[in-house]
C-alpha cells in the first residue's frame, strides 16, 4: 500500500520520539541549565567528577572489584547488588521477588489457562494483558495486605507473543505476517486491569473470584468528558455525538488519587493510525505535530477506525488521561480532556494544601514539554461520589524554566496569550485537542523526554525523570553542561512557591545527571559516595514511598548501552548524601524496569518486568528463538512481561 512508506516495530514506539518533532526555538533544558550554571559552579562541578574518576578510577576496574569508601549513614540500608545483563532477575540480598501476575494468566475463576500455541482474543480478554507499566495498589478496608492492583497493559511485541511472525522488516508497510485474528489478541492484550490480591502467610495471591477483577482492552466502550467532549474534531461516523470510544492504547504510566480512582495514561498512541490526511486537511498540522502517519501496528488493515485517510478524527480521540474507579466494575472509563492531550507518560498527584488536586503530567518526547493540572474543586474526603467529576474542571499548565534557578507554570487556556482564534484556537477544546501546539506557542522549555513526574508528600518537592535526548545538538549546551548528545538524562527538583502545588511559581535544581561517573566526558554528577554498580542511567517512572525517599526505575539500559540491564535504584536526596544511588533489583535481558509501588505500610513493593527478551540492537530475538525465556524458563513457553512483588524475608518495611 503506497501511502504506508515503511513502518515501525511496535517495540520502536519508545524511541520514535527521537526524531524531536517540536518545530519551534523555545529553549531546551540544556541551554537553561547551561546558562543557570556561572564559572564557579563549573569549576565545583569540575573538581566533583575529578574527585569521582579518582575514586571510582576507569573503566577498567575488575568486574568484583569494588572501590574503597568510608561508610556513611543513608537511608537505605539493603545490599547493592551486581550490575550486569543476564537471563533473570536479581534483588537485594535478604528480600523475596515472587512473580505475582504474568501475562496471559488468568485473572476470574472461569478463565482459561495461558496456551501460547492456542492464544485467542476471548481468551486474552479474560487474562492479564500484556506490558504492564503503571502499578497502582488501593488497599480494600485501609489493608496493607488486601487490595486492588491496578495495572496498565502498554503495548504488545508480536514478535515474542506469536510464532511464526519473527521480526518483521521496518519496510514490510503491510505487515504481510499479520493476521485479523492476531490483530484482535493485541487489541485484548492492551488496556489494563483491576485484580484484587492478599498476603496470606507471607506470600501474595490473586483472589480469582473476587468480584472487583476486570479487564480493560483497546475496544472497551469509554466515556469522552471535559471540555473536548462532543465537539466537531472529536465526532465519527460510529460517534457523531463525539463523546462515545472504544478502548484506550499505549497506556503507559498514571496515578491513584485520594478517592479511589486510577488513572491510565496514553503514551504513543500515534503509533496505532495508519493512512494520510492531505496537506490541506484541518487535521495535517495537528497529526504532524503528534508523529501520526508511521504505523507500528496491523490495526489499520483491519479496522477503518485506526485508518485517518477514512476516519479522519479518530486519533483525537486518543492522547488522554482515563479515569477507572477500580471499586465497580461496570463503571465506564472516562477520557479526561481537561488534562490536555499528549503523549502522557504519568498523572501522579497531590493534594495541596488548600484541598485543590494536583497532578503533574509529562510529555513523552525529546524537546517536549512538563506540564500540571489544578482541579478548580476540592477534594472532599467525606464524599467519595463528590469527587468523580473533579479533573473535568481546572486549569492546566505548562512548564517555563527560567536560567536563574526559578520558572513559571503558563496557563494553557484559551483567550490567554496567543491562545486565540487568530492562531487556530476557537475555543478551550481547540487548546486540549492540540496541547503540544498551545504549549509550543506559550514558550514552554522544550525538555529531554519528560516521563513520570512525582510529588513527595512529605517534602513538597517534585521529581521529574527526563530520560535522555540524543537529538540535543553541541551548540545548544555549553561547558557548564557538557550534555550534548545526551544518551543518559537526568532527574529535576522542582520546588512550588511556598509549598503551594497551585502557586505558579516554582524553584529547580538539578538533583543529578546519569550515566556513568567514571567517564568524565559523559558529565554524570551522582554523589562520589555512589558504587560502580549504583549508577544508573535513562530514568523513566519513579515511587516514592511512605518515608519520603526516592526510587528509581529506567528505561534503556542494556549491553551495549550501558553493559548493565535496567532496574530500580535507591536515591538519596536529602543531606551529605544527597545525590547517592544505591542498585536494589536488575531486570532480565531485553526488558525494562516499570511500575514501582509501595504498599502503605512499605513492606511489600510491586514492580512491572516489561518486554523480557525484546531484541536489542544487533540481536534477533522471537517467539522460537527468544534470548531469554524468562520467568518459566521451559521450552515452548516464550518470555512473559509480569508484575512481581518484592518482600523481606522475615518480615518487616523495605529497607
């Protein structure tokens, strides 16, 4: 089919922003960074990665040698493990990870067993989905072992999930291996799930006939509310009211908010639309600021809905925050447009300090932008019903970083500034449906992937993983950010105004740059007190858990990149030893650390192993000859993304 030029593998979708599709000359975090920073701080910062290299010497180090260092009290008291890249997992010596939920296991007592040869979309629908990323854990009766686990399934790799179909060349625009019925188990393998779960005698199970457990696919019937629902961009032949869709894709990471209710984030979702609008089509500027045109999917072939050339205005109606109140399974997920639309990463909250939620939004891509939202309601902690329509009303902000060290959230509404009919934007819905365009007329700071975005309760301050931006040029940086070609990121601590979460304005630092503290010309910043093995690099979600400290999981860490796998790290962030990373827990080869979630009483955490065995670069890897087989390890049985729980043997808070 001529009007697919090629096409991307469904694995590529993470690094397709890195062509950097943001048009404008707004300034990029690296220019601000290099001109926040003066020649003083330079040189302190000089002395720092010298001290480092001396410590820590070269890369030539032995693979069990571990360099010399005075002990310090942290907070975390575990002990680091290796880095390295294997076939399975590792945690912390003194700690159990049990895998809890795999894919295609069954999560209702009538539900089918897992049958990768015999694999269909009704049986699909009735087990865990595949690609888990965000983990959210809502305790039933104020429990801390019983609840409902919330997980996002983000993507699928037809590659591992189907035999037969191998690695299919980026020019195979038709993706000729690809069938209906294949296509119809990726669709139920999208979405997410509701599961409830219980600790009993130490070991976490799924409660299979409870009546809470439900799935959410790619064709689940949803709800379009806010300010975009039922206008003119929104409405299709099989909607024409515009406030009626089925399903929600490439759910990435989300929240709980304080009354229940979970929220899933689309990410890359312009990777499921095929097709072409003409250059003259109201849509054409819209569709290539969001990368639309490229599919990474077989849906089009099957379904007009995911073909714009024949429903031009579908794709609006993904990019957005869903609400799922997990507690009634019959409830109708609602597609909060007030949030904006983007390739949302995460919605994690807070509730400030005058009863207004907060949520803080990142815009998955390089050269885009941090973004919040404040509901113009409070939250009524007596009213659980009260609260379910408050993200369809509040303002929503986008981030400016300023070089002196503060920065300015800039209302993206319609009427304020440029935000006018005169610029293409007849009303509020126009802003929403084209968010990174408003933002990019606002000046917003173009930033390095902004994923998950975090807010510590009992700090106020903001965490937000920017994951790395290879696209950054040599003369966008200077010597007081040596970040050119940033392959690593970095991780910035926001600071609201008089620990107001609404104020709109804020403070930042930069609380570290990754990569390897060895190297001096990659310009990590990680304390001297970090290990060869606590490094980490490509920060993507984040947790912080009932202590107020900081763990961190990545995204992009593998042999060649790195020569470790992904994990989750510990981050200090308070103190002499502000800026340490400690290793908990590595990931087998191909995958990415995803979902860290900590129960109240932080003695269990929840984390999401996606993609094992996903081809890297120079690898080939399938369903027949995947490069691992983690976690059953039997022949026939291919890799299986799952979610595990992490326990310490014994008993008591992860430390």
């Amino acid at each position: 089919m001529d009007e697919h030029k090629g096409r991307l593998r469904a694995s590529e979708l993470e690094d397709s922003g890195d062509v950097g599709i943001n048009p404008t000359a707004n300034l990029t975090m690296g220019e601000i960074i290099a001109a926040r920073f003066n020649r003083r701080d330079l040189l302190r910062g000089s002395l720092a990665v010298a001290a480092i290299s001396a410590t820590v010497g070269t890369r030539a180090l032995a693979a069990n040698e571990q360099p010399a260092r005075k002990a310090q009290a942290g907070s975390f008291d575990f002990a680091e493990i290796e880095a390295g890249v294997d076939q399975t997992h590792h945690v912390a010596e003194g700690y159990d990870a049990q895998v809890l939920l795999r894919w295609g296991d069954p999560i209702f007592a009538d539900a089918p067993e897992f049958d990768p040869m015999n694999q269909t979309a009704e049986r699909q629908a009735r087990q865990f989905g595949y690609n888990s990323d965000f983990i959210g854990f809502i305790p039933l009766d104020g429990s801390s072992d019983r609840g409902l686990l919330v997980a996002n399934h983000e993507y699928t790799n037809e590659e591992l999930m189907f035999a037969g179909v191998g690695i299919q060349d980026s020019k195979d625009a038709d993706f000729a291996k690809m069938t209906k019925e294949l296509v119809d188990i990726e669709i139920a393998a999208h979405g997410g799930a509701v599961v409830e779960i219980r600790r009993v005698d130490g070991k976490w199970q799924v409660v299979k006939d409870s009546r809470y457990n439900r799935r959410i696919t790619a064709d689940t019937p949803m709800e379009i509310t806010g300010p975009a629902a039922g206008h003119e961009r929104m409405k299709t032949a099989a909607d024409a009211g515009g406030r009626q869709v089925r399903g929600m894709v490439n759910n990435c990471a989300g929240g709980v908010t304080p009354w229940g209710t979970w929220l899933s984030c689309e990410e890359n979702f312009n990777g499921y639309f095929w097709g072409k609008v003409g250059d003259n089509h109201p849509e054409a500027r819209n569709y290539k600021r969001y990368g639309i045109g490229t599919p990474a999917y077989a849906w089009g072939k099957f379904y007009d809905r995911f073909d714009i050339a024949k429903e031009p205005n579908e794709a609006n109606r993904f990019g957005w925050v869903v609400e799922i109140d997990p507690f009634d399974p019959n409830f109708v997920p609602k597609k909060r447009t007030a949030l904006g639309r983007t390739k949302h990463e995460g919605a994690a909250g807070i509730t400030n300090r005058d009863g207004r939620y907060v949520i803080y939004l990142g815009d998955d891509e390089r050269f885009d932008y941090v973004y919040k939202f404040v509901t113009a309601g409070k939250v009524d902690p007596q009213n659980r019903a009260a609260n379910l329509g408050l993200l369809d009303e509040g303002t929503l902000y986008v981030a400016r970083y300023n070089a002196d060290g503060t920065g300015t959230w800039l209302p993206v509404v319609h009427g304020q500034g440029p935000l006018t009919e005169a610029n293409g934007f007849r009303s509020q819905a126009d802003v929403l449906i084209e968010t990174r365009r408003a933002a990019d007329l606002l000046g917003a700071t173009k930033m390095d992937r902004p994923e998950d975005i975090e807010a510590n309760p009992q700090t106020n301050r903001v965490y937000v993983m920017l994951t790395n931006n290879t696209r950054r040029k040599e003369d966008q940086v200077d010597a007081a950010n040596p970040r050119a070609n940033n392959a690593f990121g970095h991780i910035v601590e926001m600071m609201p105004e008089g620990a107001d979460h609404a104020s709109t304005a804020f403070k930042w630092e930069v609380l570290v740059k990754c990569g390897d503290p060895a190297v001096a010309s990659v310009g990590a910043t990680f304390s001297s007190e970090t290990t060869r093995n606590g490094w980490f690099g490509m920060p993507d979600n984040c947790a912080i858990d009932s202590q107020g400290r900081l763990w961190i999981a990545t995204d992009g860490n593998n042999a060649k990149a790195t020569g470790r796998a992904d994990g989750l790290w510990a981050l200090e962030t308070e103190g002499e030893l502000r800026g340490t990373s400690k290793h908990f827990f590595r990931v087998p080869v191909g995958a990415e650390m995803c979902g860290p979630c900590f129960t109240p009483n932080d003695e269990s955490l929840f984390l999401a192993v996606q993609h094992p065995g996903e081809p890297e670069d120079g690898v080939q890897a399938s369903f027949e000859n995947p490069i691992t087989r983690w976690p059953d390890f039997k022949d026939g049985v291919p890799p299986r993304p799952s979610v595990l729980v992490i326990t310490k043997k014994g008993g008591g808070k992860i430390a």
